[in-house]
C-alpha cells in the first residue's frame, strides 16, 4: 500500500510540476486568455483547494499510515500547509474572501522551507540545526524518478498553488459560481 501511495504521489508530482511549467509558459507568452488557462483560472480556488486537501492527506498519511515521522522542517512546512485546507475551504463557501494574497504569502513561505529541505536532502547544504533533533531532515523515505522526495512533493505543491493563485480572477470572490 505504500509502495502504492508512493508512485500515485509521485505520478501527481511530476504532472505538476508540467502544470506549472505549462502556466509559465502561457504566462510568459501572454497566453493568459486561452481556452485551457480561462478553464483553469475559473476554477483555481476549487483547484488549489483540492490541492490543499491532497496535499494535507498525503502528509498525514506518510506521518500516520506509513509511519514515516515528520522532521523538523516538515513541521515548518505543515505549519504553512494545514491552514490552507481551511481558509480555501472557506472562500469557496463564499464565507470568505480576498484570501488570494494570504494563501500566497503562506505557499511562499512553506515554499522557502521546502527549497531548503531539498537543498539538505540532496546534499547542497548542511544540516544546521536541524541536524540535531530525533528525525534527520536529510533522511530521505521516498526517491521516485531520480528526484521527488517528500520534500520535492512539497514544495511542488507550495509553487502549484502559488501558480493557481497567480492565474486566478482577481477581481472576483473565491466562493463565485460554488454555492
């Protein structure tokens, strides 16, 4: 079952990761009103939502199904996470709104602690201070294609829904068209 969760994440990572460098791509061609990018930009919130949600599933299942305990970075980084699920969650029931620039800030910041995860786990950096607690921050318990760890997951995840925030409507309320 393990095995099994490890290449679905994994699998979700790498298609991703394409998004992401798809909505670049469209961004930087000033490809913003085409068909596939105005589909997904209506949708964003309901996406990054679903994203969130994922995310927050997968992380509990690795901490609590597989039993894999998280280090000190991955609590950083479920710090920046866990909320989303709840403030997205919100805005799509229209009970909030404008949360477009906190869900950012949040993804950003996960975001700089996952890149120094990965920097550890890969060997670019040293351990530091997180060299010292029970759970090496550098032990890597999945390695899928050469590269996505946890961490890689992570901060896939963190840029996904930065990239959804970045093409979503700005002038409209999350919760539009959802209730």
């Amino acid at each position: 079952m393990i095995e099994a969760a490890n290449i679905i994440f994994s699998l979700l990572t790498v298609l991703s990761e394409l998004f992401i460098l798809a909505v670049l791509i469209a961004l930087f061609l000033k490809k913003r009103d085409s068909k596939p990018l105005a589909f997904l930009a209506k949708h964003a919130y309901l996406l990054a939502f679903l994203v969130v949600l994922g995310a927050t599933a997968g992380s509990l299942f690795y901490s609590e199904v597989a039993g894999y305990e998280p280090c000190k970075l991955c609590w950083f980084q479920r710090i920046f996470l866990f909320p989303q699920v709840i403030i997205l969650g919100l805005a799509l029931l229209g009970k909030a709104s404008e949360v477009r620039s906190i869900v950012v800030a949040l993804s950003a910041i996960g975001a700089l602690f996952a890149v120094y995860h990965n920097l550890l786990q890969f060997g670019l950096v040293s351990g530091g201070w997180c060299a010292s607690t029970a759970v090496s921050c550098a032990q890597r318990f999945v390695l899928a294609f050469g590269y996505v760890t946890i961490p890689v997951m992570s901060l896939t995840v963190f840029l996904l829904i930065i990239a959804l925030m970045i093409i979503s409507p700005k002038t409209s309320r999350a919760g539009d068209g959802y209730k």
